[in-house]
C-alpha cells in the first residue's frame, strides 16, 4: 500500500521509453483506488502510511509526465488528483503529534508539504506551515551530535531521508 515500487516504475519508463512501465503504474493505482475508498480500508488508518503513499505516487507521477507529458490522459488525472486530494484532507486533520512528536509527525508533514505543492486546489498556508514543522521538528529531534532523540537508526535514516527530499 505504500507504493514504493510505483518510483521504480517510473524510473524505468524515464530510462527505456518502455509504456509498459507507465501504464504498469497507472495500472497500480487505479486498482488501488478501486479497492482501497476514502477512509473505508485499513489504508487509511495511519497518517504515516497515507503520507508515504502520496509521496511515492507523486515523485512516480512527476517522473512519468517529465519523461512524457502527454502519457496521462484526463480520466486517470481525475482519479488521481482526486484521491491526492482526499489523501491531504485525511493527513491534516490527523497530523500524529501525541505523545511526543515523532518521525511519524515528520513524514506526515512531509506528504502534506508535497501535496500543497502539488495540488492547486488547497491553501497555501500548507506549504509555511508544514514547511515550518519540519524545520521546527529537525531541530527538536536531533542532539547538537546530529542523533535523533528517539534513539533508533532506521528512524534516524527515515527522517534524514524525509528531510533531504524537503530540502
């Protein structure tokens, strides 16, 4: 659920002009949006893993409509932005900052930057303010030695991941 093949697909596409590899990611997110409707499947129950998703279906889309502007047709963008958008009304409402703000606070602000760039439809105050908690969070969760404070190196690489792609 998280599609993080989609960005591999699209790199592949970008690399060999092979359509099958752009349709194979069209392919995967129409099927997910069939099965998976706003907030009626376990694929809504985390903000994280909502903001992952987005994040990977965005730098996937991005990477195809550069390769060939022309390959989405209306139907699919429709679809596509309509879930994206369902996707950010989702994450702002349900930013996870209890108990203590998180890497998960970090990749939920992250999807909701990604999507106020992305979506011309929403507020831009989006973009300051999550813009804002992620500098904010940087600072906060990381020790004048450069260690996140929740002590675990996979979470330390996520966030520097998630911080890298926002800067």
């Amino acid at each position: 659920s998280r599609g993080n093949y989609l960005v591999d697909r699209a790199v592949l596409f970008a690399q060999t002009n092979d359509l099958r590899y752009a349709e194979e990611y069209m392919r995967l997110i129409d099927s997910w949006i069939s099965q998976n409707p706003y907030l009626y499947s376990s694929n809504w129950a985390n903000p994280m893993e909502v903001s992952i998703r987005v994040i990977n279906w965005i730098l996937g889309y991005q990477i195809i409509y550069k390769t060939n502007p022309y390959f989405f047709d209306v139907d699919f963008k429709k679809r596509y932005y309509k879930n994206l958008y369902e996707s950010f009304v989702f994450l702002t409402n349900n930013i996870e900052a209890y108990p203590y703000k998180t890497n998960h606070y970090v990749i939920d602000n992250l999807g909701i930057f990604l999507l106020a760039l992305t979506l011309k439809n929403v507020n831009s105050k989006w973009i300051k303010k999550s813009s804002k908690n992620l500098v904010d969070s940087l600072e906060k969760q990381t020790n004048s030695e450069g260690v996140d404070f929740e002590n675990s190196s996979n979470y330390q690489v996520l966030k520097l991941e998630a911080w890298s792609w926002f800067f």
